[in-house]
C-alpha cells in the first residue's frame, strides 16, 4: 500500500471517529449511529456493549458517555488484570475499556489510553474527571508511533482498532517495545475470513466500518511473530455475525469478516 493511500486511511479514519466523538448516540460496532441504530443512543450503546460480554455491574461502574458502542469484543475478559499494573489501551475512544481497566488495577496501578482523534481524546478526558479516576491518562497519538516510553506496560488492551491501522506491522513493533519482559497483549479485533469483494477494498466505509482493513489469522500470526512475540492465541466469535449485518447494512459484511480475540506474550528474554 502507497504512502498516500496510508495517509487517505488515516484521514478517512481520524475525520470518521471525530464526528462519532460529537455524537451523543450510539454505533453499531463500527458503524455510524445513522446507520443503523436511529437515536436509541446510550440504550443502544448498552445493548451493544452487553452483547459483547461486558456485564451490567461494567456499564454502571463508567459514565455513559464512555460507551459509544463501537466495539467488536470485550478484552477485558481474557487481559485477567491485576492490582498494581501499568495497563495501555490502543485506540481508546470514549474511555469505557480504560475506566474499567483503572478499577481493576486499582490505585496502586496506572492506565494510559493512546488515540489519534482529537475529539476522543477530549471526550475521554471530560469522562474520566467525570469519573473522579486519578490513575488514568488519555494521550493524543497514533498507535504506530506510541508515546509511551520503552519497557513500562505490563497489558495492552485494544477493541476494534487495530484493523483501521494501515500499518499493523508497525503497531505490533510498538506494542512490543513499550511491553515489559512477560507482558502481555489481550485484543479484541476483526479478522477477514474470506476474500473481499475488490469494489469493497476502494470503498472508505468499508475501511472506517472496521471491515476492509481486517487482516487474515495466518497475517496476523505472522505480523505478531515478526515483531517477536510468543504463545499467541486467536479465537474466532462464533456468533459474531448476527452483529456484524447491521455495520454496513445489505451488504453481507458477515461473510466476509468476524470479530476475534488475540492474546500473545512479550518472552521474558
């Protein structure tokens, strides 16, 4: 891919998750709210985010407008988080993963949240004094050139981000270099599981839905051992797909793509 189709995506991406920002309704996963989802807004956005694994106990524990429903996962479920640890959420939106990853770690731990839009950034920010959450952090940045020091993370969250990401080799690079020794990453994204129809690759919604840009399990395996880590496990969602009809409505996305989780480990030497 051309520098400058990298640079369309970016664009594409960061103008697409901006307006979503500003919005008080809700996705549906990737797609926009006036796709899909009317003006249900923060009852949509639950409803999602219960479909996805997150619990209801998760939902009242975060302020609302935190969950914007644009998930594809919970990885919260397989990052077993523990006191005191240093986590890092890649693409971290509304702040609902990094809000639930502050109480898990406690105040002994610390929370960095990375995101390349603006306007998420700042909403993360206003929930997170909403919250009263003096262990979390939400930094403007790109994941493919983190600004988090080297060796400070001991988890790596992401949820339905990575796929927009024109360079995923460069994100597993980074996400390796700010890991500690034994780190680890729990992720949940979308993988294509068949080939896509060639007018979907040039189509910009079929990228910014979380669709186009979703790499194979053979790639990703490959990209995660390339930049070095270990014990990597990839488990497709079996039901997946009645979610994924409604991204870009009639046009069969579920055939094409499925959300996963993907968890993988920094060896200690």
């Amino acid at each position: 891919m051309e520098t400058q189709d990298k640079e369309q995506i970016r664009t594409a991406v960061r103008q697409r998750y901006g307006e979503t920002a500003k919005e008080t309704g809700a996705g549906c996963g990737c797609a926009p709210s006036a796709s899909c989802c009317g003006s249900q807004g923060v009852t949509a956005a639950a409803d999602i985010s219960l479909s996805l694994g997150y619990s209801p106990d998760d939902l009242l524990a975060v302020p609302e407008a935190a969950n914007l429903g644009l998930g594809c996962g919970n990885p919260q479920a397989v990052a077993s988080l523990r006191p005191g640890e240093s986590v890092l959420d890649l693409g971290s939106g509304g702040g609902l993963d990094c809000f639930l990853a502050a109480q898990a770690v406690g105040d002994q731990g610390r929370v960095i949240g990375v995101d390349m839009t603006p306007e998420m950034v700042s909403r993360a920010r206003n929930n997170a004094a909403q919250a009263g959450l003096s262990n979390v952090e939400i930094r403007l940045g790109e994941i493919e050139n983190l600004p988090v020091a080297d060796g400070t993370i001991d988890v790596i969250l992401s949820n339905c981000v990575i796929n927009l990401s024109p360079d995923k080799d460069r994100v597993f690079q980074e996400a390796y270099r700010v890991l500690k020794p034994g780190g680890r990453l729990a992720i949940s994204d979308m993988l294509r599981t068949a080939d896509m129809p060639p007018a979907a690759l040039l189509d910009m919604s079929w990228y910014t839905a979380c669709v186009a840009g979703a790499c194979s399990i053979d790639e990703l395996q490959a990209m995660l051992e390339r930049a070095g880590f270990e014990s990597v496990r990839i488990r497709l969602a079996v039901d997946s797909k009645p979610r994924l009809e409604e991204w870009i409505p009639g046009a069969n996305v579920e055939d094409y793509a499925a959300s996963a989780s993907i968890e993988a480990i920094r060896p200690l030497a």
